[in-house]
C-alpha cells in the first residue's frame, strides 16, 4: 500500500496510509469531490486536515508538490492554497489506482482564484506521494515558458489547447 510522506518543517512527520485518510476528522473531509470541482470524482481531504495532523512550522511558507511515478515537482505557497487544496485520496470509496492519477492527488479548485503566477493548472499535481513543508521555494521542475506548458497540457489530455495566463 502506498503512503503519503509528509516531511519538511512539521511538528510531525508522517506516512499516512489509505485507510488513515478517512480517519482524519470529519470536517476536512471532502465525500464527494465534484461538489467544489466540477468534472472531477472521489473521496479527499483538505490542506487544512493535512495541516492539522503534522503541524508545520510558522516558518514554512512553501507545500513541495512531488510525483515520483513521473518526476514531477511543484513548489507552491503555502497561504495561497491553504484555504482551497484538497488531496484526493479515494475514488468510488477505494484507493486510486494509478490511472486516475494515484496513488494521491493534490487538487486546487479554482487555481485561478489563487492570484498568483505560481499557481497553475500543473499545481493539480498527480502520482502523489510526498508532501514538504520548506522556508523557501523548494525543488520545482514545472515547464517555466508557455511553449512546454502547452506541449504537456497537449500530451496529458491529448489535444491542444491555448492557455491563458
């Protein structure tokens, strides 16, 4: 079974299993993900759930975003996100599998709404499996000019599409 490591400036660290995720209270826990993300399905629990279990640090400012499966690394501000992120544990009440993007999701809905360039559709960042907390902007290897944006938003949903900024 896959854990979710969470490191980093945290009071404590910690590998949650899937079944650990619906033991995180009630109140952060999100049953059906299309009531805030229309298009999307499943089971999640918010940032602030996450936050209330490891307890960062006030000197954490950034959440490092990382995908082993497919190398991918986003480092986002924490205050930006820490009202909205949701990270998508389950699907129809079981583990997601690695087709809907398991093993974890982190989800932004409404990323634009977040009003900052940091913050982008690649922040919805798939194959999740480990979560840091840092003082400065850690590893990020999200494409930086629009010409890759598009050539990977183009290969992940297989057809083009402009994107505005």
């Amino acid at each position: 079974m896959t854990t979710l490591r969470i490191t980093g400036l945290v009071a404590s660290e910690l590998s949650l299993a899937f079944d650990e995720f619906g033991q995180v209270p009630t109140e952060h826990q999100i049953d059906d993900i299309a009531a805030v993300m229309s298009g999307r399905d499943g089971q999640a629990i918010t940032l602030q759930g996450l936050v209330a279990l490891c307890q960062p640090s006030e000197e954490a400012q950034y959440l490092g975003l990382h995908g082993s499966l497919d190398n991918f690394h986003a480092s986002i501000p924490l205050d930006a996100v820490l009202d909205r992120g949701l990270i998508q544990y389950a699907k129809d009440g079981r583990a997601l599998d690695v087709k809907a993007g398991g093993p974890y999701r982190f989800l932004i809905p409404d990323h634009a709404a977040c009003n900052t360039d940091d913050i982008d559709e690649c922040a919805n960042v798939k194959f999740l499996d480990h979560i840091e907390f840092t003082a400065t902007r850690g590893f990020d290897n999200r494409p930086e000019d629009e010409d890759e944006h598009a050539a990977l938003h183009a290969k992940e949903h297989g057809h083009d599409h402009d994107h505005e900024h």
